[in-house]
C-alpha cells in the first residue's frame, strides 16, 4: 500500500467535502432558508 498516495486521497477528501458544506451553507443563508430544523437542541 502506498502511504503517500492514501495520504493525498485524505486531503483531497478533506477538501472536497469542506468545499460541499459551505456551498450549502452559502445556499441556505442566501435562500433566506429556516435553519432551526438543523440546530442542535441545547
């Protein structure tokens, strides 16, 4: 097994989904959307 390349599959992975959650973050506060279905209850 190639460590080096397992190693960049992680931050390609990484970077991907961080890029994924703020386009639908950005979506949700620009559509005006009603973000407390998704908050946690304190």
């Amino acid at each position: 097994m190639q460590w080096h390349g397992f190693v960049q599959f992680l931050k390609y992975a990484f970077v991907m989904i961080t890029g994924l959650t703020v386009l639908v973050g950005l979506h949700l506060i620009i559509e005006d959307h009603d973000l407390r279905p998704f908050f946690f209850p304190l």
